[in-house]
C-alpha cells in the first residue's frame, strides 16, 4: 500500500475551500469562524492540540451542507431544525478516521449552552463546539455592515449587545467572557477580511507538520468530500464515486502503475468539487441549459483547480482532476488543452466522467445502457474528442466497466 507524506492541516485546509463555494456570497466563513473560535481559545488557554481541533473544527464546521438552497438558512440568527446538518456534518466526519476525533464539536456546535452544559461529553469538547458556536453567530452578525459596506466597527456594540443577552443559555459564561476582551481590539474585527483572514491561517500551516498517511486514510478523507459535492442533488449520488472506481478500473486495465492508479481514484473522487458553486437549479434543471447557465458550469473545473493546487505532493491529482473537461480536438474547457498536451490521467477521468455520467439518470433523461454508452463514446472518438485506445479497452471490457461506474462491482485490484 502506498503511502504520502502530507499535512494533514494543508490537505483539509486546501478542500475547505470547496465549502467556501457552496455560499459565494459569504466566502471564507469557514475561516473565519475558525480564526474567531481559535482566539477565543487562546484566551481560555486551549492547549496547541486543542487549538489544532478548533480551527480544523471551526474550518469544517458546515461540512453537512452543500445544497445552496439550505446554505441561505445559516445567514439567519436562527432557524427551525438548525442542528440538522451538523449531525450529518458529525455523521461524515466520524466515517473519516483521520478527522473522527472532530466528530462531537461539529456535532455539537448549534447545541445551546443550557443543554451542552449537562452532557457527558468531554470538558474540552463541550467549550470547543460553544467556540465555534458563538464564532459562527458573530460572524452572521458582521454579515449587514459587509453587505451595506459599512465600517463594521459601527456595528460592534450591537453584535456584542445581542451575543450578550444569550449569555449563559446559547453560550457558556466564559466563552462570552473571551469574546467581549476579544472585541474591544479593532485588529479582531479588521482580520475578519478576507486576505487577512487567509494570512492568519497561513501562519498556522507554516507550523503545520507532514505526516505518513495511507493511500486508503487519504481516500477517505477525499471520500468524505466527495460525498459534500454529490449531496447537491440526487441525481449526482455517487457520481464522484463511480468515476474513481472506474478511473482507477481503467487505469489498470491500460496498464498504468499503481501509483498512477491510486492517483487516479483520488482525482475521480474530486474532479467535480468545483460544483459546489453551482446552484441546485442548474443541476437538477429537466431541459437544456441556457447560455449563461453553460457559462456557470463551465466554471467548476478551474474552480476544482483552484481548490486542489495547493495541496503539495498531489499536483498529478489536481490537475488530472481539474482538465477532465479537455478533449482531444481543443473544444473541451476551460484550458482548451489539444492531444499531446492532455495527459493519460485526463484522458482516463475525462472518460470516466462521461461514461459513469451517461450511467446515471438524469433530471432530463433516464440511465442509458452499456450498449449506449459504447455508442456515444465511439461517437466522441470519432469527432476527436476522446482517446481511441482507452475506447477500444472499455469495449473489450464493457460490462465489467458498467459494473464498476454504477458501483456494482468491488475492486480489487
């Protein structure tokens, strides 16, 4: 079994971009409630693991959420069945063993201080959840003096004012405490901005280290955000999945390294991040997209790349994962890259996407069969779209490829 040196605070870093996406008109509140709740911290004398689980915590916190229409809810104060997605949050980061330990703040981070207050959960877990907790309402606060473009030091007495009045009922004592000797510096509230919100975490992955990590400890941390980007509708359930099985199917098949082939699921499992971007409407529309609903799909890929280009150790997988629009003839997005500039790792996820794709059902069509989907890959082979070579292996193997894009078939390779 293969295995990578990484960082595992970079790796996560990198990939909570991706849920920046899913909210583009709140873009780094992730961060910033990390960067909140790890001040907070500091002032309650969290310990340097502790202050490692706030931020990844507080950077991950809304890992349960990846449908536009249920993102426009965490802009309000608060909602009716506002915990829901921090169980699936909790529920997905408890099936990744790299980040389980995470589990129970996420889980935890919209429950009410009365209630936290009472569970038989660690002390250190119960004060990180009501961290983030408290940095997430505050940083809904900020939202009005953004979006009007007023001074957001005017609008400081009032976020203290309404964090306040839930003191010792939504939030603990002491957290509301931290936060208030916190607020009365302006450089808390002027690092709430988006670069510098990026420069302060980027002083803490310069103390990150790298670790060893297996090639299936790293598959399921890039599972877990596979899952994100399928969740955005049911008619993508499993689609990442299916291309990096069958990526990975084909990658063998053609006789690649095992290396290559690792590389090659782990970009399957990520080659659609970028959609997070993308409204639930475009996805699930039953009918033809019109032109400016092509030009926001169009975006995903360089919206991938951006999300995994600074992941260092993995540029195969980043880039295989980002071109897997390119086609051979140059009419492929968003590079318009052109035969021998598209390397093997593209050209594979490229149809690996189509093919598992044209498998699935559809808003505006049902799952086509094996036979099908042969048809429109030779199609595309003939316009000079895709590689003829890997064609030709998929059809000598056609059935087993179904089996292993619609998740039938387990590999074991």
């Amino acid at each position: 079994m293969s295995q990578y040196k990484l960082s595992i605070q970079e790796v996560v870093y990198s990939l909570s971009d991706a849920l920046d996406l899913v909210g583009v008109t709140h873009i780094h509140h992730g961060k910033r409630v990390g960067y909140m709740a790890g001040e907070f911290g500091k002032v309650l004398g969290f310990s340097p693991e502790q202050m490692d689980n706030v931020l990844l915590a507080g950077i991950l916190h809304d890992c349960g959420v990846s449908k536009t229409v249920i993102h426009t809810k965490l802009a309000q104060f608060e909602w009716e069945n506002e915990s829901e997605h921090c169980y699936i949050g909790a529920h997905l980061l408890e099936s990744t063993p790299l980040l389980q330990h995470l589990s129970p703040i996420v889980k935890h981070h919209h429950t009410h201080w009365s209630v936290l207050k009472n569970l038989e959960i660690p002390e250190e877990t119960k004060l990180a959840a009501n961290c983030i907790y408290l940095a997430d309402r505050v940083d809904i606060l900020t939202l009005q003096y953004i979006s009007d473009e007023t001074d957001i030091l005017l609008g400081i007495k009032a976020i203290c004012d309404k964090i306040l009045a839930r003191k010792g009922d939504w939030f603990c004592p002491e957290v509301i405490d931290a936060f208030i000797k916190i607020a009365r510096s302006e450089i808390f509230w002027f690092r709430l901005e988006s670069e510098h919100v990026c420069d302060y975490f980027s002083l803490w992955l310069k103390k990150s280290k790298a670790k060893t990590i297996t090639f299936i400890q790293l598959r399921e941390l890039f599972h877990l955000f596979s899952w994100i980007v399928d969740a955005k509708s049911p008619f993508t359930k499993m689609h990442s999945d299916g291309v990096a099985k069958l990526a990975r199917y084909i990658g063998f098949l053609s006789g690649q390294t095992r290396k290559t082939c690792e590389f090659l699921e782990l970009a399957g499992l990520l080659h659609d991040i970028g959609k997070l971007r993308i409204p639930d409407t475009i996805l699930e529309k039953p009918g033809i997209l019109d032109e400016r609903e092509l030009a926001i799909m169009r975006r995903h890929s360089f919206d991938t790349y951006n999300v995994l280009k600074n992941i260092k150790g993995l540029e195969h997988v980043s880039e295989w994962a980002a071109f897997h629009h390119e086609r051979l003839d140059g009419s492929g997005y968003p590079y318009h890259m052109e035969h021998e500039s598209i390397p093997i790792g593209v050209r594979i996820i490229a149809i690996a996407d189509v093919f598992q794709a044209l498998a699935q059902r559809r808003p505006y069509r049902e799952p086509l069969t094996p036979i099908q989907i042969l048809d429109i890959l030779k199609q595309q082979v003939g316009k000079g779209q895709l590689d003829n070579h890997l064609v030709e292996i998929i059809e000598a193997n056609l059935m087993s490829c179904w089996e292993v894009a619609v998740g039938d078939k387990v590999l074991r390779l």
